[in-house]
C-alpha cells in the first residue's frame, strides 16, 4: 500500500496536539486525495459528519480552511508524485508505472504541459509515456524525442493507409495531405479516352508503389 506518512509521524507535535479521532481522519483523506487526484483538497461534503474532528486538523497545523473545504497544509512537499485532477495530471498518472520518484513526476507533469501548449495530440503524448516509463533510465528529457517518434510512426502508418486507398480507388486527392501530388502523364493524341484512363491508372500505382517504397 502506497502511502506518504514519515515513521516519525506519530512524534510530532501537530500530529500529538490534534489527537488520535483526528489523525484518522487525515490518514482516511490523504488516501482519498491521492487516488482522486485531488491535490491535496478535502471538500466540506466528506468530512460533513464531523466537521468539529476536521477543525481540529487546523487547528493543529494540519490542514488550512479553504474555500470549500481543506486542504493538506505542505502537500506538495510530501506528495509531489500525485498529480492534481487536471487533464495533464491524470494523463501522467494513468500512463506511466506508480514507482516513478515523485520529484521525476512532478517534471515530468510540467514537460507534459509544455510539450501540449506546443501542439503536441494527447494521444501522442500519452504514447510516448508509456514508451519513455517501458525505460527505466530515460531521463524526462529524453520525451520530446519520443514524442517526436510517435508523431512520425503515427504519420507513416496513416500515410500507408491512404495508399493502400489509393491503389485500390485510385483517388491520389487525399494524398496531398503529406504534401504528395500526383502529376498526370502525357497522353498520346492518338489514345481514346478508355486507353488515357488505363494509362493514368497505370502511372498512379506506379507513383504510389514508389512512396511506399521510401516509407
């Protein structure tokens, strides 16, 4: 069981001065706030049926009264691995191992929103997580690179797919998506029009089986 409480805990004078009701409160909610992604914040709605036990915890030092409820007075300090309930927290959290020390995570949370206020999908950056956590010694620096991957595996795999399109329809429009134009050939003067379309047909796959060949 995961869990962010230091052995010495139990001699502190806060943890003395609010008392073993309200202690057990603390642990129950500090649980609660790590696997809520709550950063730390206990609304007034879970401790509603001893609220007396809660102003004990700030009256101790423990906790601070917020607006709607508490919060954990040096959270951050303590659990700096638990993301807060944003898009960015819970995509770190639900893509990469628990194990990770917590002072990596929190760098890598603020990467991840770089790296999304640049432009980069979600889905990519949720990729390259679980790529970059599959590697124990990967610094968080290494990400931009494995995102980088992702975007040029995701690419090439979507651009094989419109050529695999493409071959079987012949409609090489899509295509211009990467950038890719198709040029028709010269048609000889004395071709009809079914002998033009066989011979443009012809070009197309041949056009398209040399950008498969460079993928």
């Amino acid at each position: 069981m995961d869990a962010r409480v230091h052995r010495k805990f139990h001699a502190h004078p806060k943890v003395r001065r609010a008392g073993l009701k309200a202690v057990g409160l603390w642990t129950i909610a500090n649980s609660w706030c790590r696997d809520h992604h709550k950063n730390g914040f206990v609304p007034d709605e879970f401790v509603k049926e001893s609220p007396e036990v809660a102003q004990r915890l700030v009256d101790a030092g423990l906790w601070l009264r917020v607006d709607g409820g508490f919060r954990f007075k040096d959270w951050g300090e303590w659990n700096a691995d638990d993301c807060s309930d944003d898009d960015v927290g819970v995509l770190v959290d639900r893509a990469c191992p628990a194990a990770i020390p917590r002072d990596v995570k929190k760098n890598l949370v603020s990467r991840c929103r770089d790296l999304l206020s640049e432009g980069t999908v979600p889905t990519d950056l949720e990729r390259a997580l679980k790529k970059w956590g599959s590697n124990p010694d990967a610094g968080v620096g290494l990400l931009p690179f494995l995102v980088a991957e992702v975007v040029r595996s995701r690419h090439d795999g979507e651009l094989l797919e419109a050529l695999r399109k493409a071959w079987t329809d012949y409609d090489v429009t899509p295509l211009s998506r990467w950038g890719l134009v198709f040029v028709p050939p010269d048609i000889p003067a004395d071709v009809d029009v079914k002998g033009a379309r066989e011979l443009t047909r012809e070009a197309k796959r041949q056009w398209i089986a040399q950008i498969g060949e460079g993928l």
